[in-house]
C-alpha cells in the first residue's frame, strides 16, 4: 500500500489514476493494429508481394480521393450496425458473434416487406420497412440472450450457429415463398419501387443515409453506455455479475434488453443494405459484415464513439480489396487474411490490460 | 513446522506425530491452520520453517509427485476422478509412471491381484459419473493404496457423504490401519467421527498444536475447549437496548442446497430493530445459501422473506425502499467490481436514485465522485484516489468500501457474512465497531461468521447451522463457547 493518507489527496495521483487506463485503452488497440500489419507484411513478403505496394494501393483506394471516399464510406453504414450488435452485449461481458445472422433476416423483413407494400403511402411502407427489420433483429439476438438467461446457453456459440439457421432462412425465403419470378439468375425478394429505397445524403458525396443513421446510432450508444444510469449497471454487471446481483440489479433484464438492442441494430444493416444498395433481398445480404464487425468492436474496445473512426478504416481496407486483386495478383480473400492476424495479435493483446508498468500512477511517481 | 504468509502466522511451531497403523484425527476451527499443515506435507506448499521425517529420515519434498514417491497420498475433500472415465481407467492414469500405451490385460490382471487384497471393493467397470458418493470415497481411497500410499490424508473425508455411507467409509479405513501397513490422518470437524474410529487425536487452534491425545482419554467438552480456547467473556460494550420490532423475518424457508443433495431448512429466523444475531457454523453448513436466499440469489422452493413486516422478493425497487444491505464474504469476488474504480464502486447502491429514492435515467458522474471522496474520508478507506481500481486495494480497505457503501443513509437491515476474514487486526477492529454502531443506531443485523468468536463478542442473540438447520439457539449471554462449539461439531 502507499503512504498517502486519505485525507489528502495528491492531485497529480488522481489525474494519473484517471486518465492512465484511458490511455492504456488507446495504445493497446493500436499497437496491436499496428503489430498486425507488421505480420501481415511478413506474409506478403514470404508470397513475394510488397508490403509498401499493398498499403499504398489500400490507402489509394480507400482514402485519397473523392471517389475513393465514397467507395469507403458506402460500406461503413453496415459496419458499424453490425459492430454495436457486438459492442452492446460486451458491456454486460458477453461475446455474441452472430451479428451476421441478425443482418440477413433484417434485411430479408425489409425485403418482404416492401414488396408486400408496394401500393401503400411510401412513408408508412418506409417505416414498416425499418419495424419489422428491426423487430426481427430483435427477437433474434434477443432470444440469444434470453437463453443465456434463462437457461444458461452460451451466447457466443448460439449466437453463431444461428447465424448459420438466418442465412439458411434467407436463402429458403428468396428461393422459395418470396422469390420474384422474374429475378432469374439471382433469386431475390421483389424489385422495391424508387419510393422505397433510401437515397443518397446531402454532403456532396454519394453516401447513402445508411452512414448517418450509424454515426447516430453509435452516438446514441455512447450516450447510453456512458451517461445514464442504464449504462452504469450494465457496466457493474458485466464486470461482476455476482456484485450486480446482490445490489437487486435487473440482471436478466439488462441482458435481453442489449442483446435485443444489438440485434435490432444489426438488422437495421440488413434494412439499409437491401433499401440502399441491392434494391431486393438476395443472397448479396450474406456479405460478411457481421463478422467484420466483430473485429472492429473489439478493435474499438467495445466504445460505440471509436467504432466510428475503425469502422471507416476498415471499410477502406475492404474497399481496396478490388483493386489490390487486379494489381498485385493476390485474391481477394488477402484482407481476410489481414483481418484474421490483427484479430488474432488484438486478442493477445486483451492480456497486457493492467501489466505494463508505465500505465500504472506509481510509475510516474516522483 | 511453521508455515507464515507475510505477517501472519499460519502455522507456529507444530510438531505432529502420527505412528504407524494409527488412525490420528485432526481437529481445528476454520483457518485454525490444518489445510496449511497437510499442504505443506504434500508439498503444495513450503514450510517457512521445520522439516519432516517420514519413518525416521528425513524427507525433503518438493511438490506432489515428491510425496507420492515417499508413499504419501490425500484424499480431498471434493473427488478428483474423472467422472466420464471407469473406475479401473482412473486407477491407471493416477499412477506417476502410468506408460503412453497401456496394455489394458495386464493392468486388468494387476488390478484384480491388488483388488483381491483389500477389504473392500469399488466397481471398476462402471463410469465414475454413475457411482455413489459413497462408492466414489471409496474408489479415491483405492486410488491412493494402488499408487502405493502407506501414509494417507483424508481432508473432511465425510462432507460429501451421507451418514450411512460415512460410517462404512469410516469402518473399512480403520479395518486398514488395524491391519498394519497404513496410517491415516483425517481433517474432520465432527467428534462423533472421532469418538467412533480415530484412535489418536489433535487440536490445531490459530496455528498453533493445542493439544494430542488417545481418543477416549478427553471428553468432548475438552476437546470443544481445545479447539476454541479458553472460554470466551464478551468484552462489555456500550450497548443500547434490543428492540422489539420483527425488522427481518425467514419464516418455513425451504431451498436445495449448492450441490443440489440436501436441502436448506429454516423454521423461523427473526432479526429485531437494534440487534445482532448471529449465524455460527463450521463452514459449508448452509451458510453461504442463506445469504443467497436472502439477496434473492437462489429461490425458495418454500417459505417467505419479510422486511418491517412486509413480504420482500429482492428486486432492485424493493430492496431500496425496504433498506436491506447485504455485505457477502470475500467482498471483492462477491460485491466489487475490481476494475471500476473506488467512487464507482461506492456508488453502487444509488447511482440510479434520486434524492427522494426514486429511479432517475441519467447517471451523474459529478455526484459520484463527491461521494466517493466523502465516504473515502469517513470510514478511513486508505486509496491513493477515488479513481483508482478497487481491487488494487488492501483487503481491509476493499471492506471498509463495501461496508461504507452499505452503511451509509438510512438502514434497516444490515446482513454480513464474515466481515473479517482475513483482515488485519486494526481492520477487524474499525469494521466491528463499525457493525456495534449500526446495531446501536436500530439497525438489524444478521451475522454470518464461520468466527465463533466474532460471533460471541458482537451478537446479542445467536444460532448454530448444521447441515442447512438451525441446531441451537440461545441469547449469547446465556451460553458459553463450549455448547455453542458441541453443536457446531453437530454434538
């Protein structure tokens, strides 16, 4: 123990006992995105590719030009949904990694939906669009955590295997009941008329209203997370869920409530992608974008303000995933190897939380 | 032998003596030192000091595999089989040497040679998940004489088991030290077990060896004091009078227990306004599921919780406006978050109430903090900041926030589970005067102590658990440490 008395608090000492795990939260990440890249380079090396051709090409076609930008950014609006359906839940300490699942059925409610509506008031049809997306999302990350709940079924694993059920579903719908005789070559839902499908943002770039909706959502996220009370006990409860149950926490609760929220959230991937992009849902829906969230969330440190920024580098990365297959000769699997190894070193990397010296206050002791 | 761990002397100076083929009991209170002792045997840990002698050389071991060589064994007090394997696979693969290939036949045969030997016999063909408690002790018992034990520690051998199936248990190890060729030291906390077939017993109290003798040459009530030390005279403390109002009331309470075998009976326990009662018990007599009936952990299966007379089903609104606090044991494992910090921590209990009680939505971070620095200052907690992580605080100070945390705004009802466990002394004392205080205040306290003494300077009513009932009740002014110990040993 130290020789402070308690009365008198050395102020430098509460800044340090503040403002160090912050730091410590920044640097890690990035370290481990960085050592990430590193490795990855190794990679390329050993195939006899250039590390500097690959991320100048990442950087070319990601982010050095307007046209570039838009190619990102028109793939973050997915991300980030998909990213908080796993930020959400790993306030309360779970890891639900089937955010994929909850994105296919979204978008396929958003699909059957429309084209059950077309016909109706465009504004209600829209909104319709977004419910019942956001419903099924829901109820099937929810029902993730219902389980764990009331059953004690480990939500990563169930999560992912119904992941698995929701793509086999899209696929039986858009084939089967839902399927519009006239999409021959790709089975989709019914082609939605103009007045469904969600526009483009006024900013001078082609994105899609899909980006704005998830920086609002994270924000929103954030704010429940950090500012009321709702977050607080979510946070109690995931760092000690016994601590949580003595103090009479809704902890049953609390767990439905995010993993319904995540999946709700999720889904509103699905709703965006099918109403913005592919103007149907097909099997296009089945793209990724749940996984890749994963890596982000964690990357962000499950903060719904940082998933913003790694969101849009990630979507850089896969946006030059094109243009990197036709110079350097690589598949297009190449980003999912990167992506892979700095999942990998960031997992690692959760070990060093609390034991390097310099982000403890008694290091910088005078 | 003396085993310390930083200033606290877990073991001081014990000498032992077990002769061969003799069946020696080992008794003690919690913490009295004998996990440290027969850890120390079997070289899971180093003695700070002293040494031992199997048969008369001296032996040095350094860790489990030593003690095995030296025909040691232990049987521990929850099973280490591997419950989807057979009988005779987990006789095979406990053997240090046990080979990469085994040739199942001539195992098989050894086995049976080696089986036929002994006095009693375990199912070797049925998987160890389908056997009985009864036939798992015995297995482990087996387990040990096939590695080649001569020298055999059971730790609380019996607390798994039913009486009929202790006794046999009981029954065949004697059989096996009569016979020669094994001595056997047993960890028990039951003096029926010990009147019935020990030969030899000792007391361990606070570390230290309180005394050795042949079974039969103390009575019980010697033993007791043995055990708990010279009879225990309340200090008196400035005392108000106990009132008369029912604040917490567990009435006809019925709940299975944590192995899901027995079951947790309470007729009727009732806490006044102004009074301490407590809870004594040796540990794993229902204590911990009390707590958990309580804070609305574990569900009854019968019965009823009152609060000041109203029926309480511990949700978060109703165990705020009914001013039940709970302080479980080990409080950084069961009522901290280690990673948030000190004012985090603190704040628990009303980050999402009002000033008048009510739930509010938006958590005030401000607010947190200066109550956090309030509390800091007046229950000592020694921090080096209200930011920092609680669990790099000593155990005393993670206490002292749990217990501010708990204690602060108005209380009703106050229930603790060994508040002082492994605290140091200047902690044990603020905290319990601490507990006095509330008591003096009006507020109802439920102690739940595996401490008799604790219990005997602090309580103004008390009760003995025994396997998940209550066994004794007194006013602690009338009894003494000797009845109150008879029932915890289930006398």
């Amino acid at each position: 123990m130290t020789d402070t008395t308690t009365a008198s608090f050395a102020p430098r000492h509460a800044y340090l006992a503040l403002w160090l795990p912050r730091i410590e939260a920044v640097v890690i990440p990035l370290a481990a995105l960085i050592s990430g890249l590193l490795v990855f380079s190794l990679f390329l090396l050993a195939l006899g590719k250039s590390p500097v051709e690959f991320y100048s090409l990442i950087y070319k076609a990601g982010f050095s030009s307007g046209f570039s930008w838009k190619n990102t950014l028109s793939r973050v609006a997915p991300l980030l949904f998909a990213a908080l359906c796993v930020a959400l839940p790993a306030r309360l300490g779970l890891v639900v990694i089937g955010g994929e699942g909850a994105i296919v059925l979204g978008g396929l409610a958003a699909g059957i939906t429309g084209a059950m509506l077309i016909g109706a008031p465009a504004g209600i049809a829209m909104l319709m669009m977004v419910l019942m997306s956001a419903l099924v999302g829901a109820l099937w990350i929810g029902g993730v955590g219902w389980m764990r709940v009331k059953r004690g079924v480990n939500e990563t694993i169930a999560s992912l295997l119904m992941a698995y059920i929701g793509i086999a579903l899209l696929n039986h719908f858009v084939e089967g009941p839902f399927r519009d005789p006239a999409s021959l070559n790709k089975p989709s839902t019914a082609q939605l008329p103009d007045a469904l499908r969600v526009g483009d943002m006024p900013i001078g770039i082609e994105v899609h209203w899909g980006f704005g909706a998830g920086v609002v959502a994270c924000i929103l996220c954030w704010f429940i997370l950090d500012k009321t009370t709702i977050g607080f006990a979510a946070r109690i409860t995931g760092q000690n869920i016994r601590a949580a149950q003595v103090q009479a926490l809704p902890v049953g609760r609390l767990i439905i409530g995010f993993t319904a929220a995540g999946g709700a959230l999720a889904a509103l991937a699905g709703f965006f992608e099918v109403s913005a992009i592919h103007g149907a849902a097909n099997g296009s829906l089945i793209a990724g974008y749940g996984y890749t969230g994963i890596l982000i969330s964690f990357l962000a440190r499950h903060n719904p303000l940082a998933i913003i920024p790694v969101a849009i580098l990630l979507a850089g990365f896969e946006a030059s995933s094109g243009l990197i297959q036709r110079r350097m000769d690589l598949p297009d699997a190449t980003i999912l190897v990167l992506q892979g190894i700095v999942f990998v070193i960031l997992l690692l990397s959760e070990t060093l939380y609390g034991r390097l010296a310099i982000f403890r206050p008694s290091y910088w002791r005078v | 032998m003396s085993m310390q761990f930083g200033d606290f002397k877990a073991l001081d100076n014990v000498t032992l003596r077990v002769k061969a083929g003799s069946f020696h009991a080992l008794l003690g209170e919690n913490g009295a030192g004998k996990s440290t002792l027969v850890k120390c045997i079997m070289g899971f840990q180093a003695p700070t000091q002293g040494g031992l002698l199997v048969g008369r050389r001296e032996a040095r071991i350094k860790d489990p595999v030593d003690a095995q060589k030296l025909g040691l064994g232990m049987v521990y007090q929850h099973f280490t089989l591997v419950p989807s394997l057979t009988g005779k696979e987990n006789l095979v693969i406990a053997r240090a040497d046990a080979p990469h290939v085994i040739d199942w036949r001539a195992e098989t045969a050894r086995l049976e040679e080696f089986l036929a030997r002994m006095p009693f016999q375990a199912p070797l063909d049925r998987p160890v998940t389908d056997l009985s408690a009864g036939e798992k002790q015995r297995l482990e018992i087996l387990k040990q004489l096939y590695l080649g034990s001569r020298f055999l520690i059971l730790d609380e051998p019996t607390s798994v088991l039913t009486p009929n199936e202790a006794d046999e248990v009981l029954t065949h190890v004697r059989a096996l030290c009569q016979e020669g060729g094994l001595s056997v030291l047993m960890i028990t906390h039951k003096f029926r077990e010990v009147d019935q077939f020990a030969d030899h017993v000792s007391v361990l109290r606070r570390g230290k060896l309180a005394g050795s003798a042949r079974v039969g040459e103390l009575s019980n009530a010697e033993l007791t004091r043995m055990m708990i030390g010279e009879e225990f005279t309340p200090q008196e403390t400035q005392r108000t009078k106990t009132g008369t109002h029912v604040m917490l009331n567990l009435r006809a309470a019925s709940a299975p227990d944590q192995s899901g075998l027995k079951t947790i009976k309470i007729e009727d326990l009732k806490v006044h306004a102004g009074e301490i009662l407590g809870i004594a018990g040796v540990s794993g007599n229902g204590q911990k599921d009390l707590m958990e009936i309580l804070t609305g952990q574990k569900k009854l299966s019968t019965g009823a919780i009152e609060v000041d007379g109203k029926p309480y089903c511990a949700n978060r609104e109703e165990s705020q406006a009914a001013q039940i606090r709970f302080v479980p044991e080990e409080p950084l494992q069961n009522a901290c978050a280690a990673r948030m910090s000190v004012a985090e921590n603190l704040g628990f209990r009303n980050f999402d109430r009002t000033r008048n009680g009510g739930w509010k939505l938006l958590a005030n971070k401000a607010d947190l903090q200066a109550q956090g620095m309030r509390l800091i200052e007046e229950f000592n907690i020694k921090t080096t900041s209200a930011h920092s992580p609680v669990g790099v605080l000593s155990g005393g100070n993670v206490q002292r926030t749990v217990l501010a945390r708990e204690l602060s705004g108005d209380v009703k009802v106050l229930v603790v589970a060994n508040p002082c466990f492994g605290l140091d002394v200047a902690s044990v004392t603020a905290i319990r005067s601490r507990l006095i205080a509330a008591r003096n205040r009006g507020v109802a306290v439920l102690l739940i102590s595996e401490d008799l003494d604790e219990i005997l300077e602090l309580s103004d009513r008390l009760m003995v658990m025994y396997e998940g009932k209550v066994a004794f009740e007194a006013q602690t002014r009338q009894t003494t440490s000797s009845e109150v110990g008879t029932y915890m040993a289930g006398g």
